[in-house]
C-alpha cells in the first residue's frame, strides 16, 4: 500500500469525527484493568498482544495491571493494510508458549469477530489452561460470529474507525482519541 501524501492525511483527519477523546479511552481502559485483574490477578497469565493494533492497547493496559504476568504476542491477520478482511494469515502463531498457561488476548477491536475467534481457538488448541479475551473496542452490530470477547473497552457504532491502535490504511493508529473516518473517505 503506498505512502499517504500529507493532504491526504490533514483532509482525512479534518472529515473524522471524534467518538471517543483521551479521557473516555483512559476510563475505558481503567475499567478493563479491574475486570481483568478480578479474573486473572491471581493466574500469573501469559499475555498475547495482538500485533499490530493490539500493541497500542497492550502497552497502555500493562502498567495498570498490577499482578505478575508475561508479555508474547501473536501475529494473525484478515486486513493486511486494506479496509476490508480477507482470509486469516498467521504471521506469528505462539504454539509453545501458550501450552499449559492462562492466556490474555489483548487487540485493539472486534469488528466482524473472525480474528480473535481464531486466535482463541488457536490458544485452546495450543493446550492453553485458560483464555480470556479483552478487547479496547467493540462494533456494535459487525460481528459475523457468535464470539464476543470476555472484557469489552468501549461499545462503538458500526462505522469505520480509528485511533489508539485502530488504523486507516496503515495510518492514524496514533491519534489522541477514537474517530470515525467520514463516509466519503471509505
């Protein structure tokens, strides 16, 4: 996918609408840090970033988890820097170090709900003891799968979004809140 010229990117961000500032994200992920420490706090659990939006979410949720844990991650795909998901490749899938652990799997949506169903599935597998799924955000009414992740962020509307490991082709994962891209830039 080629580089975003700055126009684009400016004219992009100019038409995004802000769904969630910095404070909601901030509560959000509080709020995931004590549902996950009630079910894990005392597991000593393994956790799997998923890469590459999970990363933002997995480095901003571990210094509010305030129990032992380890950090690996997994690397499965559908999108590949388009906007719409394919078929699942697997780039990095951590077969041994998820067998006999409680397992964390942190990314940064569930949207249609195809990737973190397989990547929990992959842990189970795996000969994981547990999995626990968490999630920075969810979109309402995207799912293709009955799936739902075990700890929920934030609940957004079914648009295209981005922001806070959430990208727009490969871009915008670092923005200071969750915005909905407009209509015509999709």
């Amino acid at each position: 996918m080629p580089k975003m010229s700055a126009d684009h990117y400016a004219a992009v961000l100019s038409r995004a609408e802000c769904l969630v500032d910095q404070s909601g994200v901030d509560a959000a992920l509080d709020a995931m840090a004590a549902d996950i420490a009630a079910r894990l706090g005392d597991k000593d659990p393994l956790v799997l970033s998923v890469v590459t939006g999970g990363i933002v979410v997995a480095g901003l949720l571990l210094p509010r988890l305030q129990f032992p844990l380890r950090l690996d991650y997994a690397h499965a795909t559908r999108y590949r820097g388009a906007l719409s998901g394919a078929d699942l490749h697997w780039q990095h899938r951590p077969v041994e170090a998820v067998r006999d652990e409680h397992v964390l799997v942190v990314d940064d949506i569930f949207d249609q709900g195809h990737t973190m169903e397989a990547i929990a599935a992959a842990c189970r597998e795996d000969g994981a003891r547990s999995v626990t799924t968490a999630v920075l955000a969810l979109k309402e009414g995207a799912a293709e799968t009955t799936y739902r992740p075990d700890v929920i962020g934030l609940r957004l509307p079914n648009r295209y979004v981005m922001g806070y490991g959430l990208d727009y082709k490969r871009y915008f994962r670092n923005l200071p809140g969750i915005y909905a891209a407009a209509d015509e830039d999709i």
